[in-house]
C-alpha cells in the first residue's frame, strides 16, 4: 500500500508545533526539512546529536522520515556559492543516517545566472552535462563513505531534466548509492504536455527501476513563461510553482492523469511513500484528500 507523506517545510512552526500539524492532517510519514524555527541547517551545524533528537521526535510521533532535503543548485554560476551548496549537501549526507534516512535530495541546478529555475542555453551543452555529471559522482562518492544515499530530482529547467538525460547520467554514475525521486510532473514542457498518458508511460519504461521515493504535485500549461512563487512562508524551493510555460500546482489542481500515475507507481512500487508538496498551508488537506481519494479509487 502506497503512504501518503508531506514535506515537514510547508509548516512554519517549530519542529514539536510541525510534528503536531502533520499527525492532525493524518499523514503517515514525511520528506524532512531541516528548515524549522528552533532548527535550520542552512544556517546552523547540524550536529549528530541534533540530528538523533530530531529523528527521535518523529519516530516518536509515528512519522517514519523517509528521505532528508537538501535541495539547492550544485552547478551555480558562481564558484564560490557553489561550493557552499555542494558544503551543504556533504553536510546533509553527513548527518543522513542520524536522521534516519539514508536518502538525500537534491535537484542538479541550471546555469541561469539570475535564477534556480529557469532555463539557460547553457544547460543543453556537452560542457555542462559533464560538470554536473562530475559532481554528482563526488556527491554519490562522498556519499558511499558516509552510508548515504543521494537522490536526484530531475527538472526540465535543469542540466538533467528529460528521460534521456536521467538514462544517460544513470549510465554514467553506474553506483548503487545514486537513485531518482520520482516526480512525472518534472518532465512536461509546452512541446510534451499535449501527450501526458504517452509520458507517464515513457518515464515509467524507462526510469522505474531508479525510483526509491515519490512526489504528488500538478501540471498546468501557463501563458506566462516566468517563474511563479507562491507567497509562502517557506524555503524558496517550496515557494516555486513553475516556470517555463508550465505551471507546478498542488495535486489536483492540474491536468495530470493521477489515476495513471499512481496504478504506474503501484505496478513498479507497491509499498512507496509518496510525498505531497506544491501546496498552501490552506490547501493541505484538500491535497491529502485528492491523492488519498485516487490511492483508494485505484486499490494501492
């Protein structure tokens, strides 16, 4: 049977008062944000100790914590702010285990010089395939030392975004201790949006066997070719809702075919934790109910 999860980063509490928010809205487990009020590791250490009281509360609660993110731009233009992102990641990685997860995630980054989210010309070249490429292999290096393991998010505004880029870079870095998130709504642009069951589909084929964890959010094609954010109080990986002519809502408020994706998640991965995000704290259980719905409406 598949769980329904949320990340802990769309509650705005500190981590007893989060805890508290996520039993009430019923999930059963959660992708961990180390990002609370009394608790931020973007701007503190996270020690062992610190992480082990963490894990502790939500094994505690019930809340199995199913991946650690630490999602930030591993290929920035900027040489010295991306050695401070990939310091955060190895950082992260560090403390998986103490977390109680050995998975760490983290999207692979776009050249734009101005934006984590938009596309650059850049992004499509040998030169930053094979950078992006490089790093990754010392993440999933570093990650081999420490026992954890790292999981790529792919997005089509990304260095890795579509099928074909996920196989190559998967064919590259053949190590176990590399795996994919899986996330269809990742992979549509304007050109392949007019075709989604064709693409959920071609994902599935081609990408199955590399996914350990899953996402719930939407599809939408969009007039507006900017990056959208939602007015949240949150990190801004979770404020994003799209770029690109195609819009990035909460489950439900979209046009992906949920029945189909979810009985292709079940087929390959009857037991996965699906993790819902892209959602207002308003909006959350609406988002539960939806994805709740259809898990039973398909029998998984």
């Amino acid at each position: 049977m598949i769980a329904t999860g949320i990340f802990t980063g769309y509650y705005p509490y500190t981590v007893d008062k989060v805890i508290a928010e996520i039993k009430k809205d019923r999930f059963s487990c959660v992708q961990l944000d180390v990002s609370f009020k009394d608790i931020d590791a973007a701007k503190e250490v996270l020690t062992r100790a610190k992480a082990n009281e963490l894990r502790d509360k939500f094994r505690d609660a019930n809340l199995p914590i199913v991946a650690v993110s630490s999602y930030t731009n591993i290929i920035h233009r900027d040489r010295e702010q991306r050695k401070r992102n990939i310091d955060y990641i190895k950082m992260m990685m560090e403390r998986a285990l103490d977390l109680g997860s050995p998975y760490v995630a983290s999207e692979t980054g776009t050249c734009h010089p101005e934006s984590d989210w938009m596309w650059d010309d850049r992004n499509a070249s040998e030169e930053a395939y094979e950078e992006t490429a490089g790093i990754i292999y010392e993440l999933v290096k570093f990650g081999k030392e420490v026992g954890a393991v790292f999981i790529v998010e792919n997005y089509v505004n990304n260095v890795i975004g579509s099928i074909e880029q996920v196989q190559r870079l998967f064919a590259d870095i053949n190590m176990p201790n590399l795996k994919l998130i899986c996330d269809p709504a990742n992979y549509f642009t304007v050109e392949n949006i007019t075709d989604i069951d064709g693409q959920l589909h071609r994902i599935f084929d081609a990408l199955a066997d590399k996914m350990v964890i899953a996402h719930a959010k939407d599809i939408k094609q969009s007039e507006d070719a900017g990056v959208k954010q939602a007015d949240i109080d949150a990190d801004e990986s979770h404020m994003f809702r799209g770029a690109g002519g195609v819009d990035l809502p909460a489950a439900g408020l979209g046009d992906l075919n949920y029945p189909s994706y979810v009985s292709l998640l079940a087929k390959h991965h009857p037991n996965i934790s699906l993790i819902i995000e892209h959602v207002d704290k308003g909006d959350i259980p609406r988002a539960k109910q939806f994805v709740d719905s259809v898990l039973k409406q398909q029998g998984v």
